[in-house]
C-alpha cells in the first residue's frame, strides 16, 4: 500500500465533505478504510491483499443482508428509473451506495478493533464541522453516561464500585433488544464500549469546570 493521500491539510480537510454524505460506493468505502482518497486510488488503478480482503468482506455482509445499501436503479424510458435486481447483480455491476448509518453498526459488531477515521470522529483529528454534528455528538454522549449514572444509583447490579458498571448495563440492553428486535440489534454489541466512552467524556468535561 503506498503512503496514504491524506498527508497534507487540504487532503485531510477533505474528510469532512465526506462526512456530508449519507451513502457511499464500494470502492469509496474500501478507499477511505484504507487511508486513501478514492479519487487518487481510481488514478492509480491497483489493489492489495487488504483491500481485496476488505472488499470480500463488505460484499460477503452485503449478501448476507448485513449492510443497508441503496439501489441506483438503470434509466428506462423517458428518465424513469427500474430498481429491483439482485444484489449481487448490482455488487457485479457497481450499482450501489451503502448506507452510512449500517456502515457504522457494521463496524461497531466487528469483532476486530477496526474503527475507520471516516466515520468516527473519535478516531481522528480534524476541524468542527459547520452543521455542530461535533457538539450533537458530545452532547448525546453526555446523555448517554448520565442515564448510566441514573441506572446505577438506581440499581445496585448496574453499578461496579462508585462507578457505572459499562459490561452489565450493555449486556441489559442487548437483551432487552434482543426481546424487542430479535436479531435486528446492528450496532447494540458494543454498546458498553459507547457508555464507557460516554463516562469518560462527561469525567474530562466536570473536570474543567
């Protein structure tokens, strides 16, 4: 893999343009995963074992019904739009984006500590956006680890010394999912890691009061 094409401050500011896009492209996605901006890799016109082993791995999910995906249909008579095929016809002939949203419950079920700087800001250094999306953010994290709080105070079991226990309460809400929504739970596997990222946001946070 050569460098990656986000080495200057122009190329990383691109990220954020990123961010305003709800859905994505296969080769987008495999090209961001890997630290590179799509464009330049389409140029280059190569692949590696990693990004052919990333994109087996986004079509294996998308078969599997893993990842939401938006059909671009093919133009028919007079500017009308046929959408319908199978997925793996429009895997073969790249016409479809993939969904945002499932992409990030995608990566949060991984097994694999994998969590890409193009859809999780934690994991990179950049600019506020202009639509506040940064302070939405926090401000749902605070909430987040203030319910966690709450269930603590409330019930011993969720509580791990002075301290909201992360493990137990996210293990209580993948239950209840599981009760709720059977499988449909994309996204809930991880989410004591959320509270326990929540916790330490709202900790620094009183700390600079």
């Amino acid at each position: 893999m050569p460098p990656s094409h986000f080495s200057n401050t122009s190329d990383r500011d691109c990220l954020r343009y990123w961010d305003l896009a709800d859905s994505l492209k296969i080769g987008d996605v495999v090209a961001l995963w890997c630290g590179a901006e799509p464009s330049v890799l389409r140029e280059l016109d190569f692949s590696t074992t990693c990004m052919d082993a990333k994109r087996a791995a986004i079509e294996d999910a998308l078969n599997a019904g893993r990842l939401e995906y938006i059909d671009e249909g093919v133009p028919f008579d007079h500017g009308k739009i046929w959408k319908g095929a199978d997925v793996s016809e429009l895997i073969e002939k790249n016409r479809l984006r993939i969904r945002k949203v499932s992409l990030r419950r995608w990566f949060e079920d991984m097994a694999i500590d994998d969590r890409p700087g193009f859809l999780f800001e934690d994991e990179r250094s950049r600019k506020e956006l202009p639509d506040g999306s940064d302070i939405m953010d926090m401000n749902s994290n605070r909430a987040i680890a203030i319910m966690a709080e709450l269930l603590a105070e409330s019930a011993g079991k969720y509580k791990h010394g002075k301290r909201p226990n992360a493990a137990g309460i996210g293990e209580a809400i993948r239950e209840r999912a599981a009760e709720h929504f059977g499988e449909e739970s994309h996204g809930l596997k991880a989410f004591d890691k959320k509270i326990t990222k929540a916790l330490e946001i709202l900790k620094e946070g009183k700390r600079k009061l």
